[in-house]
C-alpha cells in the first residue's frame, strides 16, 4: 500500500481478448435488503433516497453516511475496478454511473445483467438500453443474463450476442448457470458465454461446473466467495492456521484461494475498510498444499439459490 491505496493491479484475459481485473465489488443492495437485518434495510432505503435526491438535483438532502456511493466513488483508489450490478439490485446502476463519472470510463470495468422481468417482458436491447441510461454510459463493458429462466434463456441468448456484435457490450455471458444448461445453450449459440457467475466458496466449491467452465474457455466469477463468513469457515481449523501462517485474515485467505484457483471472487460489503482489506491479499501466495486444504473443506452446502430450484419471478 501506499498512503492507504493499494497499487498492485491484477487483470485476467476473456476468450474474446478482454482483460478484466481479478476481483470485484458487488453492489447487491437489494439483495442485501431482502436477506438482512434492520440495519442493512436501512441502507438500501438509504441508497433510494440518494437516488432520487441526485436525480432531482436536491443535493443539499444527500446524507454523508450512504454507504454504497461512497465505497464506489473511492473503490478505484484501492484499485478495485471491477464493479458488478444488474436491473434487479434496487437502483445501484444509477449510483455507479453518478460516483464514478469523475474517473475516465477506461478506469473501470462495469458488469450488469438482464433481469428475470427484462426477459419475460422487454428485448434485451431494450434491458441493456434502460441498464446505459441508468448508468450514463454508452456500453458496459460485461453483460450477463442473471439466471437461467426457463423458456426464455435460449431466445435472450441469441439477442445478447447481437447486442454484443453492436456494440454495446464488450463481452456476454451468463449467471447461475448449471452444466445442463450450458449444454443446451452449446446448441443455439455463435458465441459461447465468456464468463458464468455462480455461487462458489469453501463450503461448495462446485468442481464440477468449475471444471466444464475451464475447459470451454467460460471465466468462472464467483459471488458469496467468502460463504457469508458461515460460522462452519469462521471456526474452521485449516483456515484459523493458515490464516495465522500469513498474519491474514480468514476473508483474505479465502479470496486468495480463489484467485489461485482462477475464480474472479465478486465481493460485498457495507464498509470501506473490509474492500480496503479485501483487496489487500496481493502481497502472498498460498502453496499448494493449503489450496488443497481449503478445497477440501467442501461439504456442497449452497448458501443461495438453486437455479434448478427456484422461483425466478422472486429473483
């Protein structure tokens, strides 16, 4: 680090030839909402009034404690670059497009998705359109389909490769696809996905999907890295050595896994000093033998949802 921000910058390459920094900063304020406490909720309500205050120019109402706009207005200075968000997550497009407008748009790397409802009810031309408003930007440089809704999955494929193709994403891919999935996409696509978001950490490392990714040039993205810090990893006896080993915290050593499995771990926090100590896991390397003592802490136990499972008009 130097004067608190930290320097080092580490980047992946997309099949496409994209380069994409190897963490990112989730803004699931919505999510969040749903899931937690009172405290949280009172964030995400928060986060809507700062949206319509700036929207309507009322700046003298803005309250200095919100949380996701200042994290994301000084996330570039600790080199997170990469930052994630979709249509579902409660008016987080527009905080990203007003924070980081004082950076130059080669700075950053923004993903965001395509929302259940965009694709019962609208083009994906339309979503992403809506998704550049909010934003104000002419192109995000990811854009995913958030989950593999039946009957529509297929058919938003084929309009994401053409939106891809126009130029108003640098890259496509998919979230929460399972291998079966994948493998029905294999059959209508031009252009297989570049990246697939899923659920991945410790307690369910989904070798398998991981495994298929790899081989067919899919960048593994894993949200929820760190398992919400189940009380199962907080009181993990490999993690507790090896995190001692390196005089780093369990999330660090966590996150450090997944890089050294090639995973691109998308984080979420409410305070700027857990992204500060997020992004500090540059500075060591796990062997190998610890990697292998973290992979085996796996007991397939999914904290989210199951995309096989789950209600998708909830989502």
């Amino acid at each position: 680090m130097i004067n608190g921000e930290i320097t080092t910058s580490y980047k992946r390459i997309l099949s496409n030839g994209i380069s994409i920094p190897e963490m990112g900063f989730g803004t699931d304020i919505a999510q969040t909402w749903r899931n937690s406490s009172n405290r949280v909720t009172k964030i995400y309500r928060r986060t809507k009034q700062y949206y319509k205050l700036v929207k309507s120019k009322n700046f003298k109402r803005l309250k200095v404690d919100n949380s996701l706009p200042k994290i994301v207005k000084y996330a570039p200075k600790l080199n997170c670059r990469l930052f994630d968000t979709s249509r579902a997550y409660g008016g987080s497009e527009y905080v990203l497009g007003h924070e980081l407008k004082g950076y130059n748009r080669d700075d950053y790397f923004i993903i965001t998705k395509l929302s259940n409802f965009d694709q019962k009810n609208k083009t994906v031309k339309e979503a992403i359109i809506s998704s550049l408003e909010q934003l104000n930007m002419d192109y995000v440089d990811l854009y995913l389909i958030h989950w593999p809704q039946t009957d529509t999955y297929l058919k938003s494929w084929k309009q994401m490769e053409q939106i891809y193709k126009e130029g108003l994403c640098r890259a496509i891919g998919v979230c929460n696809f399972n291998i079966h999935h994948l493998e029905e996409l294999k059959k209508v696509a031009e252009i297989m996905p570049m990246v697939n978001q899923f659920e991945c950490h410790p307690l369910f490392t989904q070798n398998n999907l991981i495994d298929y990714c790899n081989e067919n040039g899919i960048q593994v993205m894993a949200y929820t890295p760190t398992g919400r810090m189940d009380f199962r990893l907080k009181r993990n006896r490999k993690l507790e050595i090896i995190s001692k080993n390196y005089n780093k915290s369990i999330p660090q050593i966590i996150l450090r896994w997944h890089m050294q499995n090639g995973n691109i771990p998308i984080v979420n926090t409410t305070k700027l000093d857990h992204l500060r100590e997020n992004m500090d896991i540059f500075d060591f390397e796990l062997t190998n033998q610890e990697v292998e003592q973290i992979n085996s802490i796996n007991i397939n136990s999914r904290l989210r949802y199951d995309p096989d499972n789950c209600d998708f008009d909830r989502l």
